[in-house]
C-alpha cells in the first residue's frame, strides 16, 4: 500500500507543551493534494502518539528507544515526512529521524517547514539522518515527490542514507486556488480532535511584503525566488473551506485564528472576504474568532465588520519609541504610525469589541531613553481602556531574521546574545534564544526588571477596567485568566528566573547535541551522561513552581 506517514514533532527540555489543542494545519496541506492522489496518509504528533517529553538525557536515551519501538509499527510505511515548524524543533526533527532511519532502515525520510527554510545549509551535510530536505511551500511538491519516488530505484529513494540529503527548492506557489481545498477528515481518528476545545490557525493569504527585522517569515529564501509576495485566496474557496471544517468539527468548541502574515493587504479582498465570512458564520454558535492585523491596515470600516462576529483583533504594535519603530523596520513614519495606533484604540472602544496590542520589548539597539518612551506611550493606550489588554514579549533571537543574518555586523555591535546557535544545543527552546541584551546600556536581566516594575500596576488597571462585551460571546472570565492573570503572574517572576538561569549558566553551559553520524554513538550511552545544565534547568523549574505554585 502507498502510504506516508506525517510528523508533528513537539520542543525537547522545555516542560509541559501547551500545543496539545491546535490542529496542525501544516500537515493538513500537506496530506490532502496526497490523499487525492490515493496516497494513503496518516498523521504522528509527538504532543499524542509519542511516548512524552524527555527533559534530560536519561529520557532522551529513553525516548529514543521508545520511538523507534512507535516506528517499527509503520513497517508498511515507504515515506515518512517531518514538519520542522519552527526552529524550536530543529533538534526534535533530527532525533526523529535517526529513529526513524533505525526502524525503518529502506523508509524515504523528508523534512521540511519554516524551521528548514530558515537555516537550510544546517540539514545539509553527510550524515544527517534525511533523504530529501524540502525549502519553499511544498504544498504540491511532496505529493509530485512521492509519485515519483514510488517506483524508483533504491538509490533514488534513500540518497541520504548513503551521502547527502537531496535539496529541493519548492517554487513559491503563485495561485492558492490551485491548491486543493483541506480534507478535514485526515484528523479522523486522531488523538489531535479528542480534546472538546480545539484551536484551528488559518491562512486566508500568504506572503507578507512587509520586512520587520525581527521577522522570519522566508525572509532569506529571495535566491530561491520567495520575495514574500502577498497572495490571497479566493473568498468562494475559503469559505467552502470553513465550511466543511464546521461540519466536521460538529458540536466541539472551536477557536479559528485567522493566522496571516498580513491579513487583508488589498482592502476589495478584505472586505469581500470579511462580509461572506459574517453572513455565512452567523449561527455557529461553538466558534470564537480570532484575527491578527497590521495597525495601518486596520480602519474602522473593518471594525465594523469584526464587531458583527465578535472577533478577538490581534494588532502587532511592537514600540512606542519612534527610534525603535524605525530600528525594527516596522515602519518609515513612526510619528504616523504612533498617530494611527491612537485613532485605532478609539475605533476599537467605540464599537467595545476585545483586542490585544502585541509590544516587543528588548530589540537590539533598545536602551533606557527608548525603553521609557515606550513604556510612557503604551501606559497612555491603557489610560480608557476598556476592551484592550495587553501582550508583552521579550525579544528573542531566531535563524532567518534580519538580525540573524546580520548578527556579525557593525549594526548589532551592541547586542550580546549568549547562544547564537541555541536551537542545535540541549537546552530549553523557550528560554535560550530570550537570553540577549540590546544594548551595553541595557543588560537583559535589567530590562527585564524594569519591564516587570512597570507592567504589573499596568496589568492591574487594565483587570480593573476590562469590560464585557456586548454580545456575550466570548469568555470575560477566560480572557482575563489568560491575558492578564497568566501574563501577569509571569512577569513577576520572569526577572527571578533569568538571574537564575544566568547564574547556572556560568558553570553549566548547553552542549552541542550530535546530529550526524556520531548521534548513534551519544544517544547509546545518552543514559549513563549526565548534562549538568539540563540538571540545573530542572532544579530551576521546581524552585519557581514553589515560588508560584503554579505550573511553569
């Protein structure tokens, strides 16, 4: 039988996982143009079929031998395709496939996703455990692949067990109606729908045209012929789309994120789109809605529309230092932008509809003068609010962004980031690449302090002055517990556990993982080692939970 199994791999040495719920959309373009083919597919998320979440070296030895037992029950598999989302799962990715080339010796192993496209050169060597290495939308390209593949030779089929794996460049796909419409139904069966709460993200367009330095969104894949054009769908096919997802999630609570780089880039889209999106969702009643936005594409005209269906709005604001605004890219007129940003907190209160302004704090070249001006223009947003609450990010430093590439240069001399390569060490994913300073004036436990001095009376006002809304829809309880309660509690003692970490990580620095051939002979005696950051990251973990007493 043609079958291709499809990976959902999860962060190693970080904890528990909060991606349990949210349905990888990812694996579901991939899948479908398979499934049309009479390709038979079947999907393995690390989060449910695998056998947990090793935090050491001792479960990592562990875990190896467990998922190589998971895999050898795939033995009819001839194709197997990891999804590197992100650079998270870069070492994740890697131990899966040596797994999975331990159990399935003849299997074709592929990896692709926005982990690969933004550091392609690191799964590009004799030894990696891979066959073919996907850069680009491959879409359309894995189905072409296996077809090809299906019937040929060994050689053709296993380059990577015996050299090199195969780069193939995906070309950007230029018509989204091309692409078939999602089968939902691959999920059936799936531990990832047994949960009565799902999250859904969605993209109604790709491409941002935007070049946010922060942003590594293909940004580094122009040789390849990505220029991050903006490429909408059309809005008979989105909503065809919805649709059978409605149907098939039935009667479960259901949040849609709308997850674009830049939603609604053309306003006659966006408004087409926006207007069939209310009259054919105005009865699905166990659907909230979520949708991210640029603050200078946002109008009250939208407004108008989001209020209708009781959408959540998600602005990337990011600073309210001008100097800042212009360092990110984000803008060329932050005088204009800081103006905008005002009149869409109006137009947002004005029709009491739930919004969140997303701010990044910590990006390089920051000090205290812009630190403070910031602070002092996100504390006057706040001032009447009644339906906004607030994210707050530290910056962190990930392969494929402007700043990334850029690191070496006269441009970044100030910045000090501890592990430039952290996602190849072993070590928490969601703590390593947060561990820089923007400037020698701005130390990054410093500025960590200083944010959380001043975000925790803010908090306070904005629990204090948050409203429910009009239509009832959307859980006040829930988004007070989530977005500010939770952040909240988390800044107050983020300051606390960077010190903590910085200390141990004088003495304890995170090692390297092998990723080539020696990876068989580490992960042997894996069990028999012992990490001391690995062990001194865990300790750090049980104090802070005593200081919590909550889950980290």
């Amino acid at each position: 039988m043609k079958e291709v199994l499809l990976i959902h791999p999860t962060e190693f040495f970080t904890g528990k996982s909060y991606m349990r719920n949210i349905i990888p959309l990812h694996l579901l373009l991939l899948g479908t143009p398979l499934k049309q083919e009479n390709i038979h597919v079947r999907f393995f998320s690390l989060l449910e079929d695998g056998p947990g979440i090793p935090q050491d070296l001792k479960e990592l030895a562990l875990y190896y031998r467990k998922l190589i037992k998971c895999f050898q029950e795939y033995s009819s598999t001839q194709f197997i395709g990891i999804s590197c989302y992100s650079s998270n799962f870069f070492i994740p990715s890697f131990v899966i496939g040596h797994a999975i080339r331990e159990a399935l010796p003849e299997a074709t192993i592929m990896v692709g996703g926005y982990g690969v496209n933004t550091c392609v050169e690191d799964f590009i060597f004799e030894g990696a455990p891979f066959d073919y290495v996907f850069a680009g939308e491959a879409d359309i390209e894995l189905t072409q692949v296996v077809k090809k593949l299906i019937n040929s030779s060994k050689d053709d089929r296993l380059p990577g067990k015996y050299g090199k794996p195969v780069l193939l460049q995906c070309p950007e796909i230029q018509d989204l109606d091309s692409l078939p419409l999602i089968d939902w139904s691959l999920l059936e069966g799936t531990e990832l729908i047994k949960s009565p709460t799902i999250m859904v993200p969605y993209y109604a367009s790709r491409g941002c045209p935007f070049k946010c330095k922060y942003c590594c969104d293909l940004s580094n894949l122009s040789g390849l012929g990505y220029f991050k054009r903006w490429r909408p769908r059309g809005v008979a096919n989105i909503m065809k789309e919805l649709h059978s997802m409605q149907k098939f999630f039935g009667s479960k609570q259901v949040s849609l994120f709308i997850h674009d780089p830049i939603f609604g880039l053309d306003k006659n889209w966006k408004m087409s789109m926006l207007d069939s999106f209310i009259k054919e969702t105005k009865d699905w009643k166990n659907f909230t809605y979520w949708i991210e936005e640029r603050v200078e594409t946002l109008d009250e005209e939208s407004v108008q529309f989001y209020s209708k269906s009781d959408m959540i709005i998600s602005l990337g604001f990011e600073s309210g230092s001008p100097r800042m605004l212009k360092l990110m890219n984000k803008t060329k007129k932050p005088d204009k932008y800081l103006e905008k940003m005002l009149e869409n907190r109006e137009i947002l209160e004005k029709y009491k509809i739930y919004y969140s302004i997303n701010v990044l704090f910590g990006f390089p070249g920051e000090t205290n003068k812009e630190l403070i001006e910031s602070q002092d223009y996100i504390s006057q947003l706040f001032r009447e609010t009644k339906y906004g609450f607030l994210f707050a990010l530290k910056y962190q430093f990930f392969p494929g962004s402007y700043v990334f590439q850029n690191a070496h240069t006269p441009e970044y001399k100030e910045m000090n980031v501890l592990f430039p390569d952290w996602y190849k060490r072993m070590g928490n994913t969601l703590i390593l690449p947060g561990i820089c300073s923007p400037s020698k004036e701005l130390g990054n436990t410093e500025l960590l302090k200083k944010v959380r001095d001043w975000i925790i009376p803010l908090y306070k006002k904005i629990a204090m002055a948050l409203s429910p809304s009009p239509n009832g829809k959307i859980s006040f309880r829930s988004l007070k517990n989530i977005f500010i309660e939770r952040f909240m509690l988390e800044w107050k003692y983020r300051p606390e556990y960077a010190e903590m970490v910085l200390e141990a990580l004088k003495t304890n620095e995170p090692e390297l993982l092998p990723l080539g051939k020696e990876f068989q002979d580490f992960i042997k005696n894996a069990e028999n080692k012992t990490n001391n950051h690995l062990e001194a990251m865990k300790n750090i973990v049980v104090k802070l939970r005593n200081l919590t007493a909550v889950g980290v």
